[in-house]
C-alpha cells in the first residue's frame, strides 16, 4: 500500500515539502506521497484525528504548531523535550512520536561554512517553535549572549528562561525599547513568518555590517527584506532553504530509516523557485 505523508501548518499553501519529498520518493522508487494539508491554529485535535483516520505514515509540523503538537504525542525525542517543540511525527498504528529537526536543519549551514558561534553575539527575532530550537541550538554551542525581540513579550520572557536555563545569557527588550540600540551582532536571525509577504524586517540594517551573519528561516521569497539588508553591507547570508534541506534530511531518514538523496532534495528546493 502507498504510504502517505504530509505537512500540517497554516499558511501552507507555499510549502515546498511536498516537492522535496516526493522528489525523494521519485529518485529512490519508493512508494510513498507526500501532501500539504491545511490546519488552522485551533483545529490542530480535529485535523489530526483525520491523519489518523487516513493512516497517515508521518508528518511534518509548521507554523503554527510546533509547540501545541507536544501535547498530542504519545511520546518524544530528546531534543524535543529539551526544546518543548516537535516539527516531525510518525505514526505507528495511532501511536505519535515527535521529533526535533530543526535544530541540526538550522545548524547545518552555519557548520558547513566553518562560522564561530563560540562567544558570538546574536539578535533573534520572534519566539516561537522555531526559535525556541535556535535557542538551543546556540547554548549547545556556547554563544556569548543572546537577545529576544518578539511581538508578544510573555513569549519572549519564556525564551529567555529557556536560554538562561541552559547557561545562556539570554534578555528579552520590546521592539519599541530595541529602536535606538547601536551595538553591532555575529547573528541576526528571524526566526518568524515576517517576510513571507514581503514585509519589511522591523530591525535596523546599523546593527549589521561585513562581520555580521544574517540567517532568515524564511525561504520564500529567497530575497527577504532581512536577506537584503545584510546583502546592503556584505555580511554573510544563510538563506531559509537551507535550514529547510537539513531539517528535510533528517525528517526522511527518521521515517525511511535510510540515507536521503540530498541532492535530488536540494534540486528539488532550487527548481521550487523558478
Ligand atoms: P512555530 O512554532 O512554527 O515557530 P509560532 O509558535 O506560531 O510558530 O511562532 C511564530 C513566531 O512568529 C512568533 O514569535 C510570533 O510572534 P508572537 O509570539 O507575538 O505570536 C511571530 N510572528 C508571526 N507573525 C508575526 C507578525 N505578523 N508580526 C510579528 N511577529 C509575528
């Protein structure tokens, strides 16, 4: 029988998952399919009860779930517990497992470009499943200092506990106490769906300069307004299809439990723009 797949989040009619998927399915054989289905944030019980019901093999979670997903799960990995959001599931006979991708996804091109998180200085924007895995992503690396700007501040304050709890100096300032701050940051990171329509990045491009790394979690547009800020004063750019190609990795081999044509994937991601 074919196995299915999918992604749950809203919006999502802009994944590319399905295509990096089903690219993979297509380069190995394999019968499987993958889809994007469309939960709103407060129908996540209701739409998972229909996964079930169409035995769904495993799935991925987006905006905005990655958090309240923990509460259905039957189980988790460690890095889940640690960073309290899962964004990959599978589904053995109605049992849910959850995992966490997106920490090594997001880690991948910062690694395979040699940058020193050690003692860096990093500016995250937005508080959310996403963040909280950067979050941890950077303690485990020993980052100097980290500082949280998010819309709702309650969330931010938690984010900032998280970071403080694994030996992270960690602070959280409002948008409006953020304007007029002149200090320079290693990482400037957004970490939220800011950017999707094409709206302008609320953090001054004066914080960035050649030294700087700007890494949008946005994929697309490739072109962010946060991307082209850091293009204006040639710091190094990670782009969002990056992070999505990690965590797409290591989604398919915890479901397929074998290696993932990484380049099919990445082909998959590039030909998504055109
Ligand atoms: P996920 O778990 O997938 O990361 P999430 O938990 O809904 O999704 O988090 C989304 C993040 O984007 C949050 O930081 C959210 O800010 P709030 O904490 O204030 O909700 C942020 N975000 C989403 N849309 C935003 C917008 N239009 N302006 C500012 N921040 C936004």
């Amino acid at each position: 029988m074919t196995k299915t797949f999918a992604v749950i989040g809203d919006p999502i009619d802009h994944s590319l998952s399905p295509n990096i998927h089903n690219s993979a399915f297509r380069e190995l054989d394999l019968d499987c399919t993958y889809i994007a289905y469309k939960i709103p944030k407060n129908e996540l019980s209701y739409g998972l009860d229909a996964l079930k019901k169409i035995k769904i093999s495993g799935f991925n979670v987006t905006i905005p779930h990655k958090i309240d997903i923990m509460k259905f799960l039957d189980g988790t990995d460690e890095d889940s517990k640690l960073i309290g959001a899962s964004n990959t599931v599978t589904n053995q006979n109605g049992v849910l497992t959850g995992y966490n991708t997106d920490m090594q996804g997001f880690l991948d091109p910062i690694i395979q470009r040699e940058l020193d998180i050690k003692n860096s200085n990093i500016l995250l924007y937005g508080a959310g499943g996403a963040a909280r895995a950067i979050i941890v992503a950077f303690a485990k690396q020993n980052a100097k200092k980290i500082t949280i700007v998010n819309r709702t501040i309650e969330k931010g304050k938690e984010l900032e506990e998280l970071g403080k709890k694994l030996g992270l100096n960690s602070e959280i300032i409002s948008l409006e106490n953020f304007e007029g701050n002149k200090n320079k940051y290693d990482f400037v990171i957004n970490s939220t769906s800011i950017g999707m329509k094409n709206e302008i990045f609320p953090i001054s491009q004066d914080l960035i300069d050649e030294n700087s790394v700007v890494y949008d979690i946005v994929y697309k547009p490739i072109n962010t307004d946060l991307i082209k800020k850091g293009k204006n004063v040639n710091a190094t750019i990670i782009y969002g299809y990056e992070m999505l190609l990690g965590q797409a990795v290591r989604s398919f081999e915890i479901w397929m439990d074998k290696k993932a044509p990484y380049s099919a994937m990445k082909k998959a991601i590039l030909g998504g723009f055109s």
